[in-house]
C-alpha cells in the first residue's frame, strides 16, 4: 500500500510539474506509469489471493469494483495522454496518480476495518 501510495504521489507531482513547464508527455511519465500499473497489479493478485483463501471485507463488491477500478485508471490516462500530445496530457497523467492513491487508500480502510 505505502508503495502504491508514493508511486502515485510521484506520478502526481511530476506529471503536474510538466504540465506547468508546458512539456507534453514524453517516455519519463509513461514509464513512471506503467511500474505504478504493475504495482497495482501486485495488489490485485494479493487481494485475490486473500479473497479466495476467505478473507473478505464487509464490503465485498465495493472492495471489489475499487480493485477493479485501480486497474483500468493508470492504462486510461496514459491512452489518454498520449491521445492528448499537449501539456494538458501530463495533468491527465497527473490526476491518474491522484486518483490511484486515494483508490488505494479507501481500499486499505475498507481492509482495516474488516480486521478490526
């Protein structure tokens, strides 16, 4: 989770940080967005993992379609941007890594209240 959380906080401030130079999306950004995806996907397979053995949260399809929602951001921006090959493609970028930490962060609640 503190992985995915500083990854998307990476994505985040670099890709707001182009954006205001004006710089359109470039190699760095994508990179930095395909290993925040491949940690998503970490997540994910861990998840599955806990649900199959019978840990569940309360919550179970909320949980679930956060988890599914985690996947499809980061490969939507990043089509996204580049589709977009102005400045505005690193905010869109930018806002995907805001969005995958607040997505992880309201899966981790629901985890923790489920042992608490």
């Amino acid at each position: 989770m503190v992985a995915l959380v500083v990854g998307g906080l990476v994505v985040f401030v670099l890709g707001g940080v182009l954006a205001a130079m004006g710089r359109t999306p470039g190699d760095g950004v994508l990179v930095l967005s395909a290993l925040l995806e491949l940690l998503v996907l970490v997540q994910v397979v861990w998840a599955a993992a806990a649900l199959v053995r019978g840990d569940r949260p309360a919550e179970l399809l909320v949980f679930v379609l956060y988890l599914l929602g985690t996947v499809v951001v980061m490969p939507l921006v990043v089509f996204w941007s580049l589709a977009e090959r102005t400045r505005w493609g690193h905010l869109v970028v930018a806002i995907g890594g805001l969005t995958v930490m607040a997505m992880v962060a309201r899966l981790w609640q629901m985890w923790q209240a489920h042992r608490a």
